[in-house]
C-alpha cells in the first residue's frame, strides 16, 4: 500500500535519510525502531510530505506522491499523529477535531463516532481549549484527530512519548482494535521496544539514515537489539 | 456635565475610527504576521471606491437615487480593497512569510506606488466625497450637545465590522481553518487544509476591511492620496498595544488609545495630547510588551 523506493530526504543542507526502502501493507502495524538521531522522524515527515524528497520516490495505493502537498496526501487517506502532538493551542477540542474531517471524503460535518468511541473521556472536554489539555489528554486528541477522517494508513510518531502508563495501554488497545476492526495500516516509531512487540507485525530497524535491519516479530531475537538497538 | 458627556463621546468616536482602521490590520498584521505598511494604501483604495461610487451614482442614476450611494460605496469598498489584497497576496506577499522585515520594505514600496497610481489617476489635491444627506445632523440629547449622526453611523458600522469578523474567525469554518493555519501551518496542511488557499482568503479579507474604514473616512473630510499615511502609525499602534493576534485585544487598545486621547487632548492641546499618548503607550509596552490581552497558555511554554 504505501511504498517508500531509496528515499533520500533532510533539513537544509543535510542529508538525514540516505537510501530508505520499505513497504507497508495494508492492515498492517510496521513499527519503524532504531536509536536517537537516525531518521525515524524525518523518514515520517517526508512520507507525509513535511519534508521534500531529494531523491527516491514515496508511492500510496499505486499513485505516486513524492511531489504531493501534505494536505494532497491527507486527503488520499493518510492520517499522522505527529511527535509532540501538535494541538491547535488555541482551538476548543471540539474544533480541533473538525479540522480533523478537512482531508475526510464527502461532505461529513461531524467527527464519526467510531472515531471518538476510542479515546470516550474526550467527550467531556469538547469546550476546553486545545492548549490547556494535558500532554496524555493531547496525545488522546491527536489521536481522533487522525482517526476522524478514517484513514486508510496512520503514521503514528512515538505515540507514547511522555504518556502516563494507563493512557499508554489505552494506546495499545487502541492500535490493536485499529488493526482488529479495520484494514488500516499503521507505521509506527517508537521507543518503547516492549510496546512495539506488544502491537507490531514487522519491523524495520533504522540507522545512519537507512534501513540496517528488517524482519517479523519472530527474528526481532535478542542479537538485533543488541546490535541496532542497546545504547 | 453636559462637557464631559461630550468628551465621552469624543473619545468613543475617535476609538471607532481606531478600530475601523486597525481591523484589518490586527488580521494581517495581528494573525499573520506580515508587517503591512501598505495598509494606510488599502484604506486609501477603499476612500477612493466610495468617491468613485458617488461619482457614478452622480452621473448616470437620478437624483433622488443619489442619498443611498453610500449603502453600495460600503461593499465595493470592500470588494475592491479586497481584490487589491489578494493579488498583492498571490503576487508578493506569499514569498515572504517569515521575512518580517523584507515584507516590511516590499508593502512599503507598494504602497508607495499605490500612493503614485492614485496621485496620476486622481490627481494630488484631495477630493471631497459629498455625504448623503441622511448622515446630515446629529442626534440632540440636550442643549448644546449634539451627536453627529456621521460619528454614530462610524460607531455603528465598527460594531456591525466587529460582529461579522467575530462570526467569520471563530464561529465559521473558513474561520477555523484560518486560525489552525495561523496557529501550525505544518499541522493544518497535514490534516488536509489548503494552506494556500487560507493565506490569500485571510490576507484579502484584512485588505476589504481596510477598504471600508476608508469608506467611513470619507465622512470625516477630503480625502487624498497620501489619506493612508495619517492613520498607517495609528493603526499598528493599536495593535501592538492590544497584543497581537487577539481580536478583543484590539478593541481594548482602539478604546484605550481613544479615550485617553481625548481626555489628554481636553486637558492640554492637540500636539500635546498626542504626545502623553504616545508616552503612555511606550510606559505601557515596556511594562506589559506584549500588550493587553497577552495569549496564555501551556502549549506556548
């Protein structure tokens, strides 16, 4: 579904990703790992379009989107859950999640109940502002607020970061419902080698701006880690 | 009494007159960030719309037509100014989002050549736009106080710009959409909002808006080329001092501004009066520099 060729992509002057080739499948949850500092972030970015590819090509559902706008890519299905969240600060919850519906196919006026029925404890807070939340109640924010326009794939940038231990398993049963109930992809970045075990079905291990390593949840044995992933 | 009730109303009038001016400004300015000193041109676009309308009605509808031009000056005035903000947004501005002090120079070359264009076409000295005569007389409340019906229909107009901004920014979709691109450009886009699309709206409707406070200026007396250039320092003033990108800041810092005016300008002079304001708003912004209605909140820490 979504297919990433010897992408290329960073900041200015510097190159970050060098050569990175994977591939996500839909339904299913791809946790992207690998230490500080490699490029998971970046690689997210320049899937949704944040960042420019200087070189590859970034393909979704056939099409190719390498030279597409974010807002193009949103609108053909793809939700992001950014690192640090990224709430309106200054938007009510509510609105917050309408602006969720922007890249939503048709004409919906109302966040899909499916939607908000995974994070219920933001019912309660439709009047507050964005900003005033807590970083565990944003995160839950960010979350509908991908799932609203019913993403056919959702990149998730270290989800967890900073997230009380129920809210993360709230997350984690979340994702996993995401993958039960739906043919949603997921590519996930995360940390926490645990969670990504508990909800990922292949994994790719990522260092100096490539892919180094990439295998199912059997062959993620104990030699990868310590190789890729132990600091 | 009667001299203070008077005063009172001075200073509610001359703060209507702010705010009409700042409106679009604290738009431009205030949510996006672009130092428009082109603004002053824009008012300068909309007076002359308004003369134009009345010139039209003059020459080519009947006479006893001629009393409503204003009623349509209001909205071309808009439309114009509104045109003239969007093509200097799609030409000029979009390439310097984040330049602050390039867009500075750039709107103040075009309001430069603004401020020519309309010396060649209408040439330098002012040109009178004839009230209707329904904006004629004043309100009498007492002896010897009379409110210019003029200086009412201002205020009025400032609360009906007011209103519709209010509805238009935080009550409509376009304006949801305005305000989470002002807020995280990169988030909107990635939620699907055409970013693009809400930069030109957001910059031509701060541009309309100066069009109709150069609509309303054309009550107060001639107007000419250079009418922008009266109101360009007083309008960023009212900004500045009513915290950026709040709109009720703006209102507090036009009444402020207004009131205190008046009241310095009773006690002293004119000349003198400007300067204690002026005095008061440095006093002021070094105490509180980000003016009166500072945004509060975590996300920003």
């Amino acid at each position: 579904m979504l297919a990433v060729q010897q992408l290329e992509s960073g900041y200015g002057e510097s190159v970050i990703l060098r050569n990175v080739t994977l591939k996500v499948k839909p339904g299913q949850a791809v946790c992207l790992l690998g230490r500080n500092g490699v490029g998971k972030t970046t690689l997210m970015k320049s899937v949704m379009g944040l960042l420019k590819a200087r070189g590859g090509t970034v393909s979704y559902k056939g099409a190719d989107l390498t030279k597409k706008a974010p807002g193009e890519r949103a609108k053909n299905g793809i939700g992001y859950v950014p690192q640090g969240r990224e709430i309106f600060a200054q938007l009510s919850v509510y609105e917050n999640l309408l602006l969720g519906l922007e890249a939503a196919k048709g004409k919906a006026r109302a966040v899909p109940e499916e939607a908000i029925a995974k994070f219920p404890a933001l019912r309660s807070m439709y009047g507050r502002r964005g900003g005033d939340l807590s970083g565990g109640q944003q995160q839950q924010l960010a979350f509908v607020r991908a799932l609203a326009a019913k993403p056919d794939l959702l990149l998730l940038d270290e989800p967890c970061e900073g997230i009380q231990p129920s809210i993360v398993d709230d997350i984690r049963g979340v994702i996993r419902s995401i993958k039960s109930e739906s043919e949603t992809a997921i590519l996930l970045v995360e940390q926490s080698l645990d969670f990504a075990k508990s909800v990922g079905d292949y994994f790719y291990v990522l260092e100096k701006g490539a892919v180094a390593w990439e295998g199912d949840l059997e062959s993620l044995d104990d030699e990868v880690i310590r190789k890729y992933l132990t600091v | 009494m009667d001299v203070y009730l008077l005063q009172l109303f001075n200073g509610l009038s001359i703060s209507s007159i702010l705010l009409l001016v700042a409106l679009g400004l604290a738009i431009t300015f205030g949510l996006m960030k672009v130092i428009n000193m082109a603004h002053g041109e824009l008012i300068m676009i909309g007076a002359y719309s308004t003369y134009l309308t009345q010139n039209l009605f003059n020459d080519y509808l009947p006479a006893q037509l001629f009393d409503w031009y204003f009623a349509l000056a209001i909205p071309v005035s808009f439309g114009i100014a509104f045109v003239f903000g969007l093509v200097m947004e799609m030409s000029l501005i979009r390439f310097l989002y984040g330049r602050p002090l390039d867009s500075l120079l750039a709107t103040w070359g075009v309001g430069l050549v603004l401020q020519q264009a309309a010396r060649s076409i209408f040439g330098a000295p002012n040109v009178a736009v004839k009230s209707p005569a329904w904006l004629d007389g004043g309100l009498r409340i007492m002896d010897g106080t009379l409110l210019p019906y003029k200086r009412l229909f201002i205020i009025a107009l400032v609360v009906v710009c007011l209103l519709a901004m209010y509805l238009y920014i935080y009550r409509s979709h376009e304006g949801r959409r305005m305000r989470a691109v002002m807020q995280n450009r990169d988030m909107a886009a990635c939620l699907g909002v055409s970013t693009r699309r809400v930069d030109a709206m957001t910059f031509a409707i701060g541009s309309g808006i100066a069009g109709i406070a150069g609509c309303a200026l054309t009550l107060m007396g001639p107007i000419g080329p250079s009418l922008g250039t009266y109101y360009i320092v007083d309008a960023f003033m009212v900004v500045v001092l009513g915290g950026v990108g709040k709109l009720a800041g703006t209102v507090l810092g036009a009444t402020g501004i207004g009131m205190f005016n008046t009241l310095f300008e009773y006690w002293t002079n004119a000349s003198l009066g400007k300067v204690l304001v002026f005095v008061c708003i440095v006093a002021f912004l070094q105490w509180k520099p980000m003016g009166l209605v500072a945004m509060r909140t975590r996300s920003l820490d």
